[in-house]
C-alpha cells in the first residue's frame, strides 16, 4: 500500500463537527459550501487511473474521486509526500 494523505485532506473550519471522512461517497456529496469549509478527509482505496500530469483516480467500496496533486497544491491541502506521484500506479492501494 502507498501511504500519503492525498488531495482531499483539508484542514481548519469553524463552525463544522471536524469529524474525518473516510469514505468517497461522503466526500462527492459535500456541497461546495461544505468542502469549502476545509473537512478533514483521509481515504483509501485502489488506483483506477492515472495520467502523467500528476492526476489519478482512486476507487473504494462506495464511490470514485478524481485526485489533482498539482490542485491540492495550489489549495494547500496536499500532506503528502510530492515524490509519491512516482510510486502510484493502476492497482495499487493508497490511503
């Protein structure tokens, strides 16, 4: 398994139970209002996809999410480690 927290850890929010999502589904049916709030998300699952421009998708037993490192970066939400991308490929499980 590669390990790393991934484009959808966010952090800080007031006002919002920090509780962390752990599954896709409830991630995906945040509304942009919500996830703009910074929860805190940490997922695992299996790599579906992945392109060469640091972009990749990730599938549990509830759902499918589209990650950008590069995004996650610009937002200041990546925890991981930025060599990572190199270590991820179709079948193989992060979290």
């Amino acid at each position: 398994m590669v390990s790393g927290w991934f484009a959808l850890v966010l952090l800080g929010g007031e006002g919002i139970a920090a509780e962390t999502l752990t599954r896709i589904a409830e991630v995906r049916s945040l509304t942009r209002e919500v996830a703009a709030t910074a929860v805190p998300v940490r997922v695992s699952g299996v790599v579906t996809w992945r392109s060469d421009s640091e972009t990749f998708t990730i599938q549990d037993e509830s759902a499918g999410i589209w990650i950008s490192l590069d995004g996650a970066r610009q937002r200041s939400v990546w925890r991981g480690d930025n060599l990572i991308f190199e270590k991820i490929r179709e079948g193989v499980e992060v979290e």
